[in-house]
C-alpha cells in the first residue's frame, strides 16, 4: 500500500521555499489600503529607526521615520540625506518625540521607483539617525498610491488664467513678436497665445503671457510663460520666464511693492517667487540646519 506521507526530502524543500518566500515578502513595499502611503520592509544597518512609510498629502511627499522607544522623546528641526544609487536628496526633516518626517521632493520619486534601495540619514540633533531600506516593489507601490494623493490647496491665492480672447493677448502678440517668429520657424505652426493682466498696487500692472503649442519645443506642458511688469507710465519690462506651470498670486505677500507669485509646476512642485532688484527671482536655497 502507497504512503500518502510526503518524503522527507520534499518536505524540507517546500520549507525552505516558504521560508525564502516569506523573507522576499518582507523586503517588499505594500500599500495601505485607501491610503496614499506605502510601508516600507524593515530597516536594515540602523541602530534608532524601527520602521517608516511613504506618505502624499496635497501633493507634497513626506517619509515618516518611526523611532525605536529607547530613542525617543526629542524634537526639533533637523537635516535629512536621502541617497538612492548616485541621486542624493537633501532636504528638511522635523522630529516631533517619536517620529521623524522628511519631506521629499518629486524628483526623488524616479530613483524610489527604479532603484534597488534607499539610505537615510538624518543629523542635526543629539543623536543621528541612519537606516537602509529595500526598494523592491516600490515602483508598483508609488504608482499605486500616487492616484489617492490630494491636490493642493490653493484657495489662499488668486489663479492667473491667461486667455486667446482676451484684450491683453493683442499686447502679448506684440511684446512676444521675436518669440511667436522662432517658434514658426522650428515647428511650422504659429503657436497659441493668451493672457491675463493683474492690477498691482496703485499704477503698477502684471501681464502673465503664454505661448502654447508643442511639447518638444517648450517641454512636457507644451506651453512657456512670460511675466510683464509696468510701473506708471513706464513701458513693459519682462520680468521673468518659465515653463508651463499653473501660476497664481499670493495677495498677502508683498516683496517691494510687488506681490509673490506661486507657482506649480507640470512636475507638482510648488515654487513661490519673490520680487528682488527689478525683476522676479526663483527662492534662493540657503543651507538647511538642524535646530
């Protein structure tokens, strides 16, 4: 009579194969069902990180370090290094008792999802924090959650929304001739231009102006954005220069009598520039320190 027993030898086998199984699943990302944000596996060469999550509110990115119990109880502001292969992010993290939170800009996000695994250090207080994490399953991870994240709240600022019909693009049309001329001698078209003007205080003016039509020439949006300035009875002086982005003014911010202007790029970013010496100039990026 046949055994229905397994053989020994099948037995181990089939162990050691869970067993591997299992340990691969651990290395793994997964998603929090609902949640933008994603476990990460275990940390690894840490000696104060006990786990950490990938998190997405109003589209900003912010990974949470959770601290072992022997290592908490301390806040402040810190710096972090976020390191996947030759990318090195560094960037602002805040420790709050038993967390840490680094936000993470949306360039990192390419590595996080193409690269192998990840190392954290953060610095800048009494004790620092390091930890390698696996990045196996990341890219199906981010892509998974990315859709959940928020949109941005923009309610406190006033959207800029150029148009074709409006008088102001005749007067884009004219400050943008030269442009309007090289785009029809690269691509063979005329591209789309609007506009929209913003009274500033007393006699000073904006024109936001946007040239559209081709991907390849203007990058990803498909569409640049010129900014006019006019103060009085001056003429109009261009004032600053980008891609397409979705742009509005901060009406409580004023910079030399001239309002900040916020920007989101096609990337999600959220960029806020400042009227400095005649002209609108992008943040300027001081060195980040730990209090």
């Amino acid at each position: 009579m046949r055994s229905s027993s397994w053989p020994a030898a099948t037995i181990s086998v089939w162990l050691l194969a869970s067993a591997s199984g299992s340990a691969l699943a651990a290395e793994r990302w997964s998603s929090i069902d609902g949640q933008a944000s994603a476990q990460l596996p275990p940390p690894t060469r840490t000696k104060s990180i006990d786990s950490a999550r990938l998190n997405c509110s109003e589209q900003k990115w912010q990974l949470m370090l959770a601290l072992m119990p022997e290592m908490q109880g301390t806040n402040g502001a810190r710096t972090a290094v976020t390191s996947v292969g030759s990318e090195r992010f560094e960037t602002a993290a805040t420790r709050d008792g038993t967390s840490v939170a680094i936000d993470l800009p949306s360039d990192a996000l390419p590595p996080l999802r193409a690269g192998i695994r990840m190392d954290v250090s953060v610095t800048g207080g009494e004790i620092d924090h390091r930890a390698r994490f696996s990045l196996i399953g990341s890219r199906r991870i981010i892509d998974e959650i990315a859709p959940r994240c928020s949109k941005r709240d923009m309610s406190a600022y006033k959207a800029i929304s150029p148009g074709e019909l409006k008088p102001e693009a005749i007067l884009a049309r004219e400050l943008l001739a030269d442009e309007i001329k090289a785009f029809r001698s690269a691509t063979k078209s005329a591209p789309s231009v609007a506009a929209a003007m913003e009274p500033v205080d007393g006699d000073r003016r904006l024109l936001f102006a946007t040239l559209c039509g081709s991907s390849w020439y203007y990058g990803n949006s498909g569409c640049n954005m010129t900014i006019h300035a006019q103060s009085g009875s001056d003429g109009w002086t261009r004032v600053y220069e980008t891609e397409g982005v979705s742009m509005h003014i901060d009406p409580k911010s004023l910079s030399q009598g001239w309002p900040n202007l916020v920007a989101l790029t096609f990337d999600g970013d959220e960029i806020v520039w400042s009227w400095m010496g005649g002209s609108y100039q992008p943040p300027i990026v001081e060195e980040l320190r730990g209090g």
